[in-house]
C-alpha cells in the first residue's frame, strides 16, 4: 500500500471516531419529554422527533414515539433547543413545533389551551378532563383517533374564535354535561364564533345535548350575537342539537349548517329529540339522519330542508305544554307555541322524507295568546317530499289553526290527504291523486287558457257576442277568429266544388260525342282508300284512341269530281 494511501485513511479513520460523540450528543438534544414528573415519581418521557419539519413541512405535527429516553439528569443543563424547557428549572415540557402541540394528558391539554402561541392541538391519547376547556381563540383540535371526556360536564365550550373539530375521535360530557358548548357575543358583530365539525367527529352526552348554543353569561338580555356553526359530524345524544330559548333577537341571530351525510341519532330517552330549537335560529339542513322518539321541538326559528331523512318511532300523545323544555308527543315536527318563547317559526321543505311510525307529521299546538296572533301559526311550506303519518294519524295534527300550510307538491300518506284541497292547503290548480301524490289539476281550452273547462261546452253558448269586442288582440282571439271563418267558408266551397264538378262532367261528355262524331267521319272516308300500307301507321298502345301518324293512300275517281293526290295526310284535332 502506498503511503498516501495509508495516511488518507487514518485520516479517516480520525475523522469518524471524533463525529460519534457529536451525532450522540445531538441525538441527546433532540429528545423531549413530554410530561412533567408528578410527586418525583418518574424521570423517562417520550421522545419527539420533527421528521417533517427538516424537510420544509410547516403546520404538521411531529412524529412521536415511544423509545428509550435517557434520564433528564444526564442533560447538560445548558444543552437546550429554544422550544423546551430545561425539567429541573421549568418543572413542565412545553414541545410547540410551528404552532403545532402533541399533548397526551389533561395537563398538556389546559397548557395548550391557554397558550396563544399554539394553534393546532394534536391528540395522542384519549384524556379524561374535570373542568372545561375554554376556547378563546382561532384554533384546531385534531382528535387524531382520541377522545375527550369530561366525567361531570363539558368537554370543550367555545367562548370565541374560529374554531375547528377534525380528524376521527369524540367529545363526551358525561352526567348533566353536553357534548360542545358555544356561546356569541353581547354586540352585533358577525363570525364572533365560528365553529366547524368535521365528518369524523362524534359528539356525545349521557343526558344532555350533543352541541348546545349558549346566550352570553354576561349578557343582561341574554344575547348570542355571530354564531355560525357547520356541523358535518354525527351526534350521540337524549337531546341532539339545541339553541337556548332566550336568544330571541331576529338579527344576526346564530346559523346552523347541518351538512350533507350528518347523523344526529337520539334514541335513548322516551321524549329523545335530534333538535330542540327553543331560540331563534337559521337552520339550513341537507340531506341528514334524523332518528329519535320524538321530531324536532320548535318553538322559534326558521328552517329549510332539503333533501332531508327523518323518522320517528315514539308513542303519539298529548304534551305537557307546562314544562320547562319540550314534551316529545311522537311527530316529526312538533310545532309549540308558547308566550315565553320569540315564536316566528318558518318551515320550508324541498325534498326528503319525513315519516312518524305512531304519529302525525305535523303536530302544532299551544296557547298563542292576544298578543301573539300576529306571529302564528306556523309558515309551512312544502316544495317536495314524501310524508308519511302513523296508522289513522294525520300529516297537519294539533289544535292550532291551520290557515298558513302551502303545499306545491310531495306525496303525502295520511287521514287528512282527501281534505287537503278542502282545506285550501294546495296551492291552485293542483289536487292529490289516488297514489297521494301532489299533481296538476287543471285543463286548458286551447282558445281560452285562462279559462277552466272542467264543465262540459255546449253547442250553443250564451254569451253575448259582443263580449268578443272586449277581448285583447292575443293569439287565442286570432285563432278563434281563424277557425269560425273556416266554419263558415267550408259549405261554400262544397257546393261550388259541387257544381264545378257536374258542370264539368257535362262539358267533357259534349266534347268527348264530339270528338268521337269526328273522327267516325274520317273513317267512312278512310274506308273508301284502295290500298293502304299499314308500315306507315303507327297505333300507340297506351292511348285510348288510335293516333294515325302517317299513310299513303292510292289516288280515287269520285263521282262528283276529282280529288288531288295526296301524300300525307293529318286528322284534324
């Protein structure tokens, strides 16, 4: 070997065994624990490792892993990466990785609740919780497959701030507590709190509401101004979705999406509802899962539907208008008006299905009062859809008076159906067939559309005929114009036709004797020819008469004269 060679590879040789005590030390620096040590009674954490964030990825959590970490005590004190605190002086681990913070106990959770410099929670453990977690500000909560519990309230309530559930994973208050808590503001300000939850969430509540709207506790009227919720997720709850009933302002009042492909399934109560809308409320609902003992309890909002799927399995019975919340009586949509409550409710329906096993579709009761007739009933308005009612029940039941029911189509199964067009609930020109289905009754006269022929026309009609005077110029009159001068001109032309055909038939048979007369005479002369050559006739077949193109005939001596030869000869037409 040469000796340039011997000496590169001492060199590197030396190179190597110097870098192993500093790729150890690094590797030291990087771990992280991730919880602080309670009463002394561990000194081992995990270890977190921002694979991604090396490689230009921002706002992505790092991995985290369980391995063998060494004790915090062999640190160098001083050997710190800017982002965790040293155990000894801190007493707490706080890994914020581009706003990014991985918790795995309730600790880490309060810590990162409250820390402004975090905006994205990532979970890596289902947490058990005792108090609220407080809400503030922008942020995001990944559930990451986890869950959060409160074993005595709510696991998280919205105060303020855009505020996003997502990945896979439940919110689960347990006793009295509801699943979320939102609240607005005490000003008129829009987008105050702007929740979303996303498809993978899953809402719960042992007794409670699975998402429950809140006015401000420091609101002398109760107001919840600039609430906007989006909820995509699915709910577990007695009582689903509620808004308080003392949010009663009109105006910017809270909004309530409940997309496409939702469920809110309520069916552990025997007066279990998917909505209580007590306040006023926005509600668009898509096409969502609906399924408790009883419908929606609504004492005030406004509410479009469409495509939605509502089914309803409880007993049908008078309610308790005297209780605090609602009485479920077993239809889809319980309609109660109460003196307490801001009223002014508005449904209006574009497609789905909303059936009741036991009970009516409809079902609207309460004591309105004087002052309250102006506000109801209900506005009711259906586009599309099918409703289908219990055995013997009704789709409009109750005792509220229902003059403010508009129906455009649907199919309907119900005790009432045959009532609907006596009762003025379909709009004109529409009735219910014999399949229940919403239809077109109407038959227009094509010289008159505006006009309703359901009465048999007669031929003699009595109007006076200077009403045709009065009429506007339109196309109908033209027409109707058109088709009398027809009817009048036809015998006319018949009879002319008539005669012109007679006439005619005698004009032909004058001039065909005559034709024939003529040419019997030019034959008696032909027969007086001698010699005739029959090659110079020609006889077309396809006439009826013969036509003699051509002949010669043999000079003859006549008797009174002479005639002249001849050479060609042509019959006279």
């Amino acid at each position: 070997m040469k000796k340039t060679q011997i000496v590169a590879a001492l060199a590197f040789a030396f190179m190597l065994g110097a870098a192993i005590p500093i790729i150890q030390l690094s590797t030291a620096s990087s771990v992280v624990a991730s919880e602080a040590v309670e009463e002394g009674a561990s000194s081992a954490a995990e270890g977190v490792t921002d694979t991604e964030s090396a490689e230009g990825t921002s706002d992505d959590v790092a991995d985290v892993t369980d391995g063998d970490v060494a004790d915090d005590n062999t640190l160098d004190d001083n050997t710190t990466d800017g982002n965790v605190a040293d155990d000894n002086d801190a007493g707490q681990t706080t890994p914020i990785i581009n706003g990014v913070m991985a918790v795995t106990t309730e600790a880490m959770f309060a810590e990162a609740l409250a820390n402004a410099e975090v905006n994205k929670i990532v979970l890596e453990a289902d947490l058990d919780v005792v108090a609220s977690g407080i809400i503030e500000r922008d942020l995001t909560i990944d559930l990451n497959g986890h869950s959060i519990t409160n074993q005595k309230g709510v696991p998280v309530a919205v105060y303020s701030g855009k505020v996003t559930l997502t990945g896979s994973g439940v919110l689960h208050g347990r006793g009295w507590g509801n699943g979320l808590e939102v609240f607005g503001s005490t000003e008129n300000v829009s987008n105050y709190s702007v929740v979303t939850i996303g498809e993978g969430v899953i809402l719960k509540s042992d007794a409670m509401y699975g998402l429950s709207i809140l006015p401000n506790a420091s609101s002398a009227t109760k107001d919840s101004y600039g609430i906007v919720v989006n909820f995509a997720g699915k709910m577990e709850a007695p009582y689903g979705f509620s808004i308080h009933g003392s949010i009663q302002h009109q105006t910017n009042c809270p909004e309530i999406n409940i997309l496409n492909g939702a469920e809110i399934i309520s069916v552990t109560e025997s007066d279990s509802t998917p909505i209580y809308a007590a306040g006023v409320g926005n509600w668009r609902i898509g096409a969502v899962k609906l399924r408790g003992k009883t419908g929606l309890g609504i004492r005030a909002g406004r509410f479009d539907f469409a495509g939605t799927d509502i089914e309803i399995d409880g007993e049908m019975r008078e309610p308790n208008t005297g209780s605090g919340g609602i009485d479920g009586v077993g239809a889809v949509f319980q309609i109660e008006h109460h003196k307490s409550y801001a009223d002014a409710i508005v449904l209006d329906i574009n497609g789905g299905t909303y059936r009741s096993v036991q009970g009516d579709v409809f079902y609207e009761y309460g004591d309105l009062g004087a002052t309250r007739a102006a506000k109801a009933p209900a506005d009711i308005n259906i586009k599309a859809g099918s409703f289908i009612a219990g055995p013997g029940r009704e789709i409009f039941g109750g005792t509220i008076q229902k003059d403010d029911i508009e129906i455009w189509g649907g199919t309907f199964k119900g005790a009432d159906v045959a009532q609907f067009q006596e009762n003025g609930y379909l709009k004109e020109n529409l009735k219910v067939d014999e399949n229940g289905t919403v239809v077109a009754d109407v038959k227009i006269d094509p010289v008159k559309p505006d006009t309703n022929t359901d009465e048999p026309m007669t031929d003699n009609p009595t109007e006076d005929e200077n009403d045709e005077a009065d009429l506007p110029n339109t196309g109908a009159r033209r027409s109707r114009g058109i088709a009398s001068a027809v009817a009048t001109a036809t015998p006319v032309v018949l009879l002319l036709g008539a005669a012109a055909v007679f006439y005619s038939g005698r004009i032909l048979k004058r001039r065909y004797a005559a034709r024939m007369a003529e040419i019997d005479c030019e034959i008696s002369q032909m027969e007086t020819i001698e010699k005739l050559e029959p090659s110079r006739v020609v006889i077309d077949e396809g006439d009826e008469e013969p036509v003699i193109e051509r002949f010669v005939a043999v000079p003859i001596e006549r008797e009174e004269k002479k005639l002249p030869q001849v050479d060609v000869f042509v019959p006279k037409d």
